[in-house]
C-alpha cells in the first residue's frame, strides 16, 4: 500500500477500519505530539514504533500504520517487537522514495532491530556507515515482509547488510542491498537456528557502483540452520566488483523435508570465478535455471537432471 505523501495516507486510511495510524515526518513533526495526524506526526521513526508498542496490546489481530513522510532520519536501534505494525515510507515506490534512515550514532545493534511477526517494511532508503547491519532479527522473524527498500551499508566496515536468525512465513523481494563486507543477507548460525517457508526474491544484491568486500557472499545460510521449504529466485546478484573469492549465493545449511528451491538467479561474477557463483552443501535438487556470467559467457552451473 503506497501514498504519494503522509496526507494522502491519511485521507484514504481513515476511510478503514484499521487499528491505529501514526505519522512521522522529520521535517514538521515533534515527539512530543501523538502522531496521529500528519499535522501532528512524530519527527522519529522510533517514536512511532514505540507508541504502537506501548499503546497497542500485543496480540496476532494487532495491526497498526506507520507512515514516514520524505527526508532525513537519524536514528538509532529502531526496535520493533510483537505483531502487526506495518513501517511504510510514502513517497515514490521503489528504490528511492525520499525516505533514508541513517545512524544518529554508532548502533548497539542495528538501525532497525526486528523480533516480531505479521510486519511489513516498506518503501524506505537505510544506510549504515558502521559494523552493525541495516536489519537485525535476533531471536524470530515470522510472515514478515521487507520489499522494495534500499540497504546500503559502506563496503568496507558494513559485515552484512540484512541478518536474520529464526526467520518463518516471511518474504524478502523488490530490495537494493549493496555496499557490505562480507554479507548482503545473513541466515546466521545459532542452536537450532531455521529457515522455513521463506522466500528471497527479485533482489537486486551488490551493485558495483557502491562496491562489496573482498571475498563477499551476496546470500549466505550457516551451516548450522535448518532449512525447509523455502525458496531463492530471480535475484540479480553482481559480484563483480569483489576481490577474493566472492560467492553469489552459498548454502552451507542442513534440511529437512521439502529442502530448499534456488531457481532463475542470475550471478554476475569477474571473470574465471564462475565456479562459486552458486555453492550448496544441501543434497537437494532444486537448483534449477540459474544462469551466471563472467561478461563474456553465460552458462547454468546446475543444468536440471530431475
């Protein structure tokens, strides 16, 4: 759901009947407001996500609005716990809608910390010029869904751009990620870690124009994460601007029934690299039409024998 501007989203929102709508414009807003109208939105994001917190009982029909008028934002450890807040940059839909978050100081942890399920975030522009990632899920992320935002770290300190653990039910598609050390998205390891009934998609992963670390990964799933029915497909990934050995996508995960699909990916790779494009340690045989270029040469690194 896109609005050219907070008041906009106002003037069609409230025809609903949706729970709560707050506001958030950097420009004209002030904290010490109630958000609920674009006169009288909130000048942080992290304003916003706390009054739904505090104002909003947690519970699986909670579903509360967030609308972010075009600017400026820094912030700091945005943490959005429980159900059903919707976090949606107005603005031009897609990879610039005027709305970029960017650290007031070094995080703890990230810009924006999610441990939550039934939440979408959307339609915003977030940069990071420290360690911590744009996106951080450090316990669970279920039936979440993060599309068409920009996560732009700076390549030579950002580790990864979005990390998750525990992730369920969720879609990644429609994003920019670019600009990271070591990972564009992180699956990482923990006790019993999982990936499940997730799917990354039509992400366009390490532009070469704001550079990816030596020896990068654009997706990369830990050893120790169970994965199961989920889905990896049409992503764009561009490696080649990394030195080292970069690998577009490496599952170095466990499975369980229904495994996992990489399917119609297309890897960018500098020449003679090709051979890492695309690493699985699964016995699976759902790596299906991938194609990787050396820009010389396209070839599928898993032609289909099922």
């Amino acid at each position: 759901m896109y609005f050219s501007n907070i008041q906009e989203a106002y003037e069609v929102m409230t025809v609903g009947k949706f729970q709560k709508m707050y506001f958030v414009d950097v420009t004209n807003g002030d904290d010490t407001y109630d958000g609920l109208t674009p006169d009288r939105a909130f000048a942080t994001i992290a304003q916003a996500v706390n009054t739904c917190k505090a104002l909003t009982p947690y519970g699986a029909h909670k579903m509360d609005y967030i609308f972010i008028a075009p600017g400026l934002y820094p912030e700091k450890d945005i943490i959005q716990e429980g159900h059903g807040t919707h976090i949606i940059g107005t603005g031009i839909r897609g990879a610039d809608s005027g709305v970029r978050v960017i650290p007031a100081v070094d995080p703890t942890y990230c810009l924006l910390a999610l441990q939550c399920a039934h939440v979408e975030v959307a339609n915003i522009y977030f940069y990071s010029g420290y360690t911590d990632p744009c996106i951080w899920s450090p316990n669970h992320m279920d039936n979440t869904w993060i599309h068409d935002c920009t996560f732009a770290g700076l390549y030579s300190t950002t580790l990864d751009c979005l990390k998750f653990l525990n992730t369920r039910g969720s879609v990644i598609e429609n994003n920019i990620i670019t600009g990271f050390k070591e990972k564009g998205i992180h699956c990482y390891n923990e006790a019993d870690a999982y990936l499940i009934d997730t799917i990354i998609r039509n992400n366009l992963i390490g532009p070469a124009w704001d550079g990816i670390g030596s020896g990068a990964k654009g997706i990369f799933v830990g050893d120790q994460v169970l994965v199961y029915t989920s889905v990896i497909d049409r992503n764009h990934i561009n490696m080649c601007g990394a030195a080292g050995a970069p690998i577009g996508i490496d599952i170095d995960a466990t499975t369980r029934s229904g495994g996992l699909q990489i399917t119609d990916n297309y890897v960018a790779m500098a020449a003679n690299r090709k051979t890492t494009a695309i690493t699985c340690a699964l016995a699976i045989s759902g790596i299906l039409g991938n194609h990787v270029s050396d820009t010389t040469v396209a070839t599928d690194p898993f032609p289909a024998t099922t």
